[in-house]
C-alpha cells in the first residue's frame, strides 16, 4: 500500500456536469500530481502542486483545476464534462517538492465514465 | 509524435523466456529515466530507474542510450508474477516531478 487514497473509486456523470475528486497523499509528502489515464494508454500529467500551490500543468484546458490543502490534501475538480474525460484519474504525492527522483507514490485511482 | 513511444504489443511469452522492451525518447534535453509497472486495474509502480551505465536488479536490467535517445528494459527468466504493463517514463528539464509516460507495453506470460 502507498498510503495515498483517493475518492470515490467510481463514478459516472453525464456531459456537462461538473465532478470533484479528492486525494488524501501519503504522510509526510508536500507535493501531489495528478494524472489522467485514458483506456490503452499510459497516464498523463494534468498538474502538480506544492505547499498549496500550482507549480506545473500540463496540456489540459481551464476547466481542469485543483488545490491542495494545508494538510497536503488535494481535489481535481473538472467543469462541463465531456465524452473524452472518461479515464482513470490517478492522484500521486512525492517525498519532496521539486527535484528528479522519479519515484511518485499512485493511489489507486478514480474511475469516472462519462455518458 | 509522441513524446514517448513504446510497442504496444502484447508479448506473450512461456515462462522462463528473456523478453525485451524498447522506447524512444524525443526530448533530447531529458534528464531521467524510470521504469513503472502497471498491474491490469492498478496504479503504476516504479519499477526500476535507468541510468547511462545500465542497472541490473535480479532479473531486470535496464539500459539507456543517450546518443540514441533509447532506452530498454529485459527481463530474463520470465515468472507468470511478471504479466503486467511496462510504462516507459521520463522526466524532462523543469526541475519538478514531472513524469511522462509512454502507452506501455503489455507482457503475458504463459505456463
């Protein structure tokens, strides 16, 4: 176990609805990432934050935001769902707030389906 | 093009084969390079880093070719334990945490 916990496991919303997803990362770690992982393909990175602060984002639109929390908590909170948004959405914390260890601790993800 | 490319396969296997697994890099400022694992409904693990001079852990050896811009990973010995996805990943110049995976590839091992 990783110790990060995401929530809920799963869940199904119709275009055009909004969705919340939370993180819990692992004790000790200030930097959470998260990840979209479409169906057949590798994750990819949304955004990163560290000590409550947006510090990278990769290709997704506006609608695709977050926070984190002073206990190092996190939600990725997605607007105007689409069709394309159905994924598995990965939560990630590291041990440090910037730097190269690669080493990112995955909870097991939030499964949203988009009808 | 993809920033990271793997073969998709599936390889499949008979236990105790040596299988190989390739990747290509285009960022040629890319500064590290790691190997997850991905069990079929999980979260990936990190599996293994690579570095210039090739790393070996049991089974595993990872090998990267910076001039090529390449990077592999073989696993001798094949265990059923090993049916899994390999994601290929690299993290770019940025100075933060910033993973890239590739598609993976799909390993299934066989009896």
């Amino acid at each position: 176990e990783t110790g990060v916990t995401q929530s809920p496991t799963h869940l199904i919303k119709t275009r055009g609805q909004q969705v919340t997803l939370r993180c819990s990362s692992q004790s000790g770690h200030n930097t959470v990432s998260w990840y979209q992982q479409a169906l057949g393909q590798g994750p990819q990175f949304i955004f990163q934050y560290y000590r409550e602060e947006e510090n990278g984002r990769g290709n997704f639109p506006p609608r695709f935001s977050g926070l984190q929390f002073p206990n190092y908590s996190s939600e990725l909170n997605v607007n105007a769902l689409e069709l394309d948004d159905s994924a598995l959405y990965l939560c990630a914390s590291s041990l440090v707030g910037t730097g190269n260890t690669g080493e990112l601790f995955f909870g097991e993800g939030s499964r949203l389906t988009v009808l | 093009r993809k920033e990271v490319e793997q073969d998709p396969g599936p390889f499949n296997v008979p236990e105790g084969a040596t299988v190989a697994f390739n990747c290509t890099y285009s960022n040629s400022a890319s500064q590290s390079f790691f190997w997850y694992r991905q069990d079929c409904r999980k979260e990936p693990k990190l599996l293994m880093s690579v570095y210039s001079s090739g790393n070996e852990d049991g089974r595993f050896t990872a090998q990267l070719n910076r001039a090529s811009q390449y990077i592999s990973l073989l696993i001798r010995d094949s265990k059923l334990s090993d049916s899994a996805t390999y994601l290929c990943v690299v993290i770019s110049s940025g100075g933060y945490n910033k993973l890239i995976f590739g598609a993976g590839t799909r390993l299934a091992v066989h009896p």
